[in-house]
C-alpha cells in the first residue's frame, strides 16, 4: 500500500531553491519517482541546463530501462544512456556488504566524464531522507565526490516526494519502489549475470500475473517471493501458477514469505563484526 504524506509545498519550494542555485545539473535518472521528481524539478528550474542520464547495466531489467526511456521522452527531457559494469568488478561481485559503494564508484567515474564533457556544473541523484536511517554504503560515494542531493538536502522524505509527484502530475508517482536485481542475493552470494537474468525471469513472471511488488530473493536453487503483505493471500491461492513460472526461470524450489515485502530485507543476514569483549 503506497503510503503518501500531506503536500509540503516548503521542502519542495526548498528542493528547487537548492537545484536553482547549482545552475546547471546532470541527473542519475532510473525512472524511479525520486530521480523522476528530481528531473522534473531541474527542468523547471535550469531548462536546457537539466539532461538525464540512464545507466543500463546487467543489474537493471529490460523492463525497468524501458519505462524510464518511455518517462524522459514524454517528459520532454535531454536523456543520455551511458553503460556501466560493476557486474564485472570483483569488489562488487562478492557482494560484500560494501557492494552498493562500488556500484556507486563505477556509477559515478562513468557519469562524471559526462557531465564534464556537457559542461554541467553538477552531478546530482534522487538520495531522500529516508535514506539516513538505512545501511546505504553507495551514499559515502556520493558524499566523497561532492554529489549533490537535493531532495535530502531539502528533507523530503518517500511519501512526501511521492506526493510531490503527484501533484506536478508525474505519472510515477505510485510506482513501487524498485532496487537493483544483485540487492536479491544475500550478502556473500557472489553476483553473477547467470543470477541476475534468473531473478529477473521470475520477477517479470509474477509481475506479469498482476503482482505490483514483487522481490524474488534468490537462495541457490530456491526462490523466497516477497509480494505486498496485501497480495500474500493471493500468491498463495495461485501457487501452482506461481511455482511453474519460477520453475521456469531456473529455480528448483519456491517459497513464499510470509512477512511479505521489506525493504532491505536480506541486510538481515549481515551481522557487522563486533570487537571481543574484555574479560
């Protein structure tokens, strides 16, 4: 259930004031509603000095590549794709907690060429408020290389962006949340493009049957399928539906959890090292 804030015209009116006063930006766009208000709110604000730029990579289904180009282009935006291979980095591979954080690197030493080479006087992605609170190792990144992020600046949190949107008639406002496809293997699991068009696969299944939130964490063989905890009697009823299309995909044994989608969900199975204790 998508859950929206009252409207603050205040922290928006602030995101702007923040993105007006960088003068001319480059976007980490994905087609998300926050990179999409935050498109939106550069546009307004710089014109012709507001391009978007979308990263395809392994990570990022088809589908969700495919709507963020169908968004900028009926938004009107100047979109540059670039291609990005943290697949490929070892650093990343191992997914280690740290694997967002070398994702981000490889993001950004991919962007900030491009953004030199358009003559823009700032990178800046859709961070909110919301993400403080989280284990979110890509952000260091940002913050190191003097990344700009106006909606956390400003402190619009999810549900208040997402009201945002709505109200400049962004037609993303309600879309679900979506993370890369290696944030479905646990922490230790190595990422391989093998796993990540399995997830894929299945995913594209199950939203294909009419599920809107759908995580499919991959544990070897078995798939755990996180829907919204309002959908879990649903994908229970239609089961065998459900287990033949995840079979399809490449997966021997299916689950489905029964807490239902979370986000972050597989941070659980990391434990950071503690120091001994003093006898």
């Amino acid at each position: 259930m998508i859950q929206l804030d009252a409207f603050d015209a205040t922290r928006l009116k602030s995101a702007r004031d923040i993105v007006r006063e960088l003068g001319s930006v480059l976007v980490a766009y994905s087609g998300g509603v926050d990179s999409s208000l935050l498109l939106r709110i550069a546009m307004d604000e710089l014109g012709q000095g507001a391009v978007a730029v979308l990263a395809n990579s392994p990570a990022y289904p088809e589908s969700e590549q495919s709507a963020a180009r169908a968004l900028a282009r009926d938004m009107g935006a100047r979109l540059v794709e670039v291609t990005t291979s943290e697949v490929e980095l070892e650093a990343y591979a191992r997914n280690n907690p740290d694997r967002c954080f070398h994702c981000k690197e490889e993001l950004f030493d991919t962007l900030e060429p491009v953004q030199r080479e358009l003559g823009l006087a700032h990178l800046v992605y859709g961070a909110t408020a919301d993400d403080a609170g989280d284990h979110r190792p890509g952000h260091g990144s940002a913050v190191r290389r003097g990344v700009r992020f106006p909606l956390l600046e400003a402190g619009m949190a999810k549900s208040e962006i997402r009201a945002a949107a709505r109200t400049l008639g962004l037609p993303n406002w309600n879309k679900p949340s979506f993370a890369c496809l290696s944030s479905r293997i646990p922490h230790g699991t190595p990422v391989t493009v093998a796993a990540l068009r399995q997830i894929e696969a299945a995913e594209d299944a199950l939203k294909a049957m009419g599920f809107r939130q759908v995580r499919v964490r991959h544990h070897g063989d078995v798939a755990r399928i996180e829907v919204d905890p309002t959908e879990i009697a649903r994908l229970i009823a239609e089961r065998e539906r459900v287990a033949t299309a995840v079979r399809e995909a490449g997966y021997k044994f299916v689950s489905a959890d029964l807490e239902g989608y979370s986000t972050g969900s597989l941070n659980r199975t990391w434990k950071p090292e503690q120091s001994p204790k003093s006898s």
